[in-house]
C-alpha cells in the first residue's frame, strides 16, 4: 500500500516531490558534514601530539604545522636556534610586559636516539618543556602520581646567573672532525677599551690556533696599544699547547700566565703579560670587563662542507675598569668604553666585514663572513641593534659602501683604506642609516706568522691580504616600531684590503 501510494504521488506531482527529495538529500549530507567535523575535533583533542595551551604558538618560519604533527620528514628535524634567547630577549623581554603574560617553550615529539648498556640503539620520541611556564599557559597535563617541577636545569634555561650565562654562549670548542684546512682552527677571546677622551685604545687578543688539540696549535696573548694620530705598539707572547688550559664548558681560559675568567658577578677578570716587539718592555694588563645586561648576541656559526666559523658577543656593550702599564707608565680606565666577542672556525681564505659602536642610546653590531668560495657573491650584512632593555631590531643591508681616502703604511707599502663608510635597510616600516666616519686606521699584513685579531699558526691565503682595524664615530638614524632612531658615539670597525 505504501509503495503504491508513493508511486502515484510521484507521477501526480513529480516537481513537488524530487523537491522534497532533494531538500531530504541536502539534510542528510549536511548533517554527515557536522558529525565528520565533530569526529576530526574530538580526534584532535584527542592527539598527544598536539602542543596545548597558551593564545598564540610560535614556530620557526615555514613549518607545516601538519607535517609536524603526523611525523613528516620535515617534522624530524626541526627547531628553534637560539630558543633561549627568543624567550628572553623577544618574547619574555620587558619591553613586551603589557601584551605577554606568560611564556611556555616546548618541543614535541624530537626524534632522537637511545643507546642502551648492551650498545643496542633505538629511536625515540622525545618532549621538552618548562613545567612552570606550561602552567602558566594551562598546559600541564594531568598527573597520575607524583610530582612535576622545574630542577636546577630548568630553571638554568629559563633564568640563568650572569655568570651562567657567560659560560652557555662564551665556551671553547674542538674543531669538527670533518673540518677541512683544520691547520688554519683559529679561537679566541678579543676585548677592547677606549679611554674617557677618545684617544687611546687597546686591543687584546687570547688565541689558541693550529690543530687543536691533536696536532701542532699553541696560543698567543697578542696586545695593541694605539693612539690617535701615532705608530701602534704591539706585545706579543707565544706559549707551547702544554701552557694552554681552555674549557668547552665555561669561559676561563690560560695562556702561559694570561688568563680569562668570569667570576660570579659574570664579570671578566682579564690579566695578561707580554713582551714589546720593538723594545717597548713588557706591558701588563689587568681589568674588570662588565657586561651592561641584555646587552649581547647569542651567538651564530656557519657551516657546511668542511667549513665552520663561530661567533657570539657576550659583552657588545661593557665597562672596564683597571689599567694597562707598560714599564710602570699605566693607562687607568673607570667604567670605560668596552667590548667583548669570543670567535672561532677554520680561518684559510675567510675574510669578514665587521663593527660594532655606541649611538647615544643604542649599541650596534654588523658584520658579515665570506668564506673562500664565495668570492664572486657577497652575503648581505647584519646589523643588530640593541638599547637599554635589550634586543631591538634586526636589518639586513645589501652592502657597505666605502670612501677610501685615507693612505696607511702597512710593512712598508701605501694601503689606500676607507674614511667613511655607509650603509642602509628599510624591512617593512622600519628603518636604519649607519654612517661611519674613521679617526684612525692601521694595518696589518696577514701573511706574516701569528698576525693581528685571530691569526692561528698558519697562513690565511687571502686575496685582500691587508687586515684593516679602524677607530671612529657612528651615526645612526631611522626608526623602529614607529619610534625614531637617533644617536652617536664611537666604535671600531674592520675590513680588507
């Protein structure tokens, strides 16, 4: 009977019912639509490996957020350089207070690689985080039994002492066993103070060089005393590798009777010894280097194929206090003009732009690394920027551009060298214009043995063998986050020749 009466309705009204019909279809498949949305929610909260809590998540540019989450090829090695200083500097930094409450770092799901005490090897999953700061983001899971807290590590992470944090980014390191030229393995620590009037500096250099730690390296305390207007002095001691002591876990480091250390404060007590090599006596240094807080660059290394060179600033902006003598006349500095950067890699064919300068206000940094193969292409520079609360801006300049108009002697011949220099970037509103005007200039010619800044126990090779260390002022201008930018001060810079 119902089948009848359905088979007349249709032929009596057919318009009437395929509406009907269709309008029922409709129904039916919106309402799977919505179960299958539920479903996919409900699976998702579900996922353990979906990282909770929080407003907002930050992850490194490009991710796929679901590569990362089903375990992809580009999901097994991803990460977060310098994720420290991103919390601290960026994200958990005063100037951000009103907008950011609370900061949570977490890593999910690492793959890394377990060896057993049989020596069996097995591949695991692994997941990181803060228990302090996940809480604080509602993202603690529930505990079956026990406890969960920050240990010492955590809290090392997320708040380190000065003097930790110096021996975090300010360490020495072992050359990798795949470095090529590994002869040229060049590291040290490299200080500089300018005196109250501007007119007097000094560069100090700890170097360990050679083939480290295997083969024949050794170090050198390396002193340049400088004037404006006036010849350098330079005191230099070589020292056999068995009167070298460094550490790949903190700073401190002794060469012969010079030594660097940090000491709790994370200060460095700096103390060097070395004869002149032109019969000026011996000169002595001993100084307190204080890092201003905030005031530093975490650190980068390039690398690839053989070729590795590391850096990071520990003090770019820092006062130092103590004195330099030299056969009893001493240079005494009160809360002077410092600096502090630490450096290593292989060093044959590698040359570099680089400055770093009080503006008012501001510190700046810039620089760049052209490894051999790269002659015929420059990498753009950086420039970072920083002011009383800490990191402010980073650009990247297309070139720099010099006036050489000075003339310098360098081992006897006429070097033509810059007078000023300029450079400019604008990233989306921001903008910086750095314009250097130089005091003084001197040179060094880098295929004489155990040469100025960083020179190891063999050659360099360089095309532009002429290593030029400049004294100046800087000028900046601009604007960054709808702030303008204005200052000036003094600062070194270098460059080639």
């Amino acid at each position: 009977m119902i089948g009848i009466l359905a088979r007349r309705n249709l032929t009596l009204r057919p318009w009437r019912s395929a509406l009907l019909l269709g309008g029922f279809g409709l129904g039916v498949g919106v309402m799977i639509v919505l179960l299958a949305i539920g479903e996919a929610l409900l699976t998702q909260a579900r996922d353990e490996r979906l990282v909770g809590g929080g407003d907002l998540t930050v992850l490194p540019e490009g991710i796929d957020v679901e590569v990362m989450k089903t375990g992809g090829v580009g999901g097994l090695f991803f990460s977060i350089s310098n994720a420290r200083f991103l919390d601290r500097q960026l994200l958990s930094n005063p100037r951000n207070a009103p907008g950011v409450r609370a900061v949570a770092p977490q890593i999910v799901d690492k793959l890394v690689y377990l060896r057993t005490r049989d020596g069996r090897e097995r591949a695991v999953r692994a997941t990181g985080e803060l228990p302090s700061r996940s809480a604080l983001v509602g993202a603690v899971p529930a505990l079956a039994q026990g406890r969960w807290e920050d240990d010492h590590l955590d809290r090392r992470w997320r708040a380190p002492t000065p003097s930790e944090l110096r021996a975090d980014i300010d360490h020495f390191h072992l050359p990798p066993r795949d470095a090529e030229n590994s002869e040229s393995w060049g590291e040290w620590h490299y200080f500089n103070v300018l005196s109250a009037d501007r007119k007097r500096w000094g560069f100090l250099s700890f170097i360990v060089g050679g083939a480290v730690p295997d083969g024949r390296w050794g170090g050198q305390v390396l002193l340049t005393l400088h004037e404006q207007g006036k010849p350098s002095r330079r005191f230099a001691a070589l020292f056999p590798n068995d009167s070298v002591s460094f550490s790949t876990w903190n700073a401190d480091l002794r060469i012969g009777n010079g030594r660097v250390s940090v000491d709790s404060a994370g200060r460095y007590i700096v103390h060097a010894r070395a004869p002149g090599e032109r019969g000026d006596g011996d000169a002595v240094v001993d100084l307190i280097v204080t890092p201003a807080p905030g005031a530093y660059f975490p650190g980068a290394a390039l690398g690839g194929e053989g070729f590795v060179s590391g850096y990071v600033v520990p003090g770019l902006r820092a006062s130092a206090t103590g004195a330099i003598c030299v056969r009893g006349d001493c240079e005494r500095f009160d809360g002077a003009q410092a600096y502090h950067d630490h450096n290593w890699g292989v060093w044959r064919g590698v040359t570099w732009e680089w400055g770093a300068a009080r503006a008012g206000a501001y510190t700046f940094l810039y620089g760049r690394v052209q490894p051999p193969d790269s002659v015929s292409s420059e990498a753009p520079l950086f420039v970072y920027l920083v002011d009383s609360l800490g990191f402010r801006s980073l650009f990247r300049p297309q070139r720099i551009d010099y006036t050489d108009a000075r003339t310098i002697q360098v081992a006897g011949k006429d070097v033509r060298v810059p007078s000023r220099a300029v450079f400019a970037d604008a990233r989306g509103n921001d903008t910086l214009r750095v314009e250097l005007t130089i005091e003084d200039a001197v040179g060094t010619d880098t295929r004489e043995p155990n040469a100025e800044r960083g020179e190891s126990l063999a050659g360099r090779a360089l095309a532009r063998p002429y290593f030029i260390q400049m004294k100046g002022t800087a000028r900046i201008s601009g604007r960054v986050g709808g702030v303008p930018l204005e200052g000036e001060g003094s600062g070194f810079f270098e460059t080639y020749r």
